[in-house]
C-alpha cells in the first residue's frame, strides 16, 4: 500500500472488538479497515475516538481533528436491499434513554452546548424519527450494561443500491449538559446489491 500525504483514519472500540477505518483521500467513505480481538474488555468510559492524521513533507507527521466517543455505533450485517441491518451501541450508562437517527450527511452536523451531533438535519432524519418499520428500536433505553439495539429494514427496492447515508445515537439525561448525556460517531452505510 502506497503512503498517504494525508488520511482520516479512526479506532473504534467497544468491548474486546477494536475497528480501524482509514479514507485515504477524505471523501467520507472509509477505504481500509480493519477488526481484531483485544485480549481484555474496556471498563465503562470513553469508547472510541477518531482523527485526521496530516503527513506534511516537511515537518513529518502530524494529528488534527481529535475527538474521542463516549458512545460508539458500529453495525453487523450487509446494508443489501431487502435484508435488515443491525446497529450496536456501546454506550457507558445502563438504563437511560437513546435515540438515533439518520441522514444522508455527517457534516456539518448538529450544534448541541460545545458539542456536536455528527448528522445534518435533512428529509432522511425525519422519516428516521418517524417511519418505526424501516427504523426499528431507534428510540428506547440501553441494557444493563449501556449497551442498544436498532435495526434498519431496507425496503426491496433496487432503485436504492449506492445510496450512502449515516446514522448517529444520543443517550438522554436530565442532569447532563443540553439533556444528552452521550453522543456517539457516525455511522456510514452504503446500501449494496
């Protein structure tokens, strides 16, 4: 594999699973990958995080874009017309309240306090929030060990292989800052034959 002037790349991890995702060329579409069994399970806290990594030619490596998750989204299963796909939270607070969402884009994102919630509002986020039979369990409240389930059935309709679009999940607190205590990162899915 070729070196990169410049990459995104980010380390999920969650539980005993860590997930590299590298764009090579910052398009928002993650290249290279990667899952390997860590040989130990996280305690509750920070769960993943993710940067742009800039290899200037003069001044040697650098980091830029740093932010760490303290809830991580990851999908199991293909995202094919016809089929459901699952989507996994690992969060770090039991018992308390999510709620997802879609959007056809990440960025620039939601403002929430000195936060940000990485989807941009559109149509798709709407019917996210509305439409309970392709967005299933988008709302409820995590397990006992911070963890959710929703799924997404995606209709057979050939009409929607390529689209691309992202997913995102918030825990809800009273006590936390703007009511969201948790606010997980993006989720890219790209619907395939």
């Amino acid at each position: 594999m070729p070196p990169f002037l410049s990459c995104r790349a980010r380390l999920l991890v969650s539980n005993a699973t860590a997930t590299v995702q590298v764009d090579t060329n910052q398009d928002g579409s993650w290249d290279l990958g990667g899952t390997t069994a860590l040989s130990m399970l996280l305690a509750a806290g920070e769960h993943g995080c993710s940067s742009a990594f800039l290899l200037p030619q003069s001044r040697g490596p650098g980091i830029d874009d740093f932010a760490i998750f303290d809830a991580v989204l990851t999908s199991t299963g293909t995202p094919q017309v016809g089929t459901t796909l699952t989507l996994n939270l690992q969060g770090n607070v039991p018992g308390t309240p999510y709620q997802a969402a879609a959007a056809f884009a990440a960025a620039p994102g939601i403002p929430v306090d000195t936060r940000s919630i990485p989807l941009a509002p559109d149509a798709l986020t709407l019917l996210s929030l509305s439409l309970p039979s392709v967005f299933q369990g988008f709302s409820g409240f995590t397990n006992g060990i911070g963890s959710a389930t929703a799924r997404i059935a995606l209709p057979a309709v050939p009409e929607l292989v390529g689209v691309v679009f992202f997913t995102a999940l918030v825990t809800l607190s009273g006590a936390a800052p703007s009511g969201i205590a948790n606010i997980s990162n993006d989720h890219r899915i790209a619907i395939v034959p």
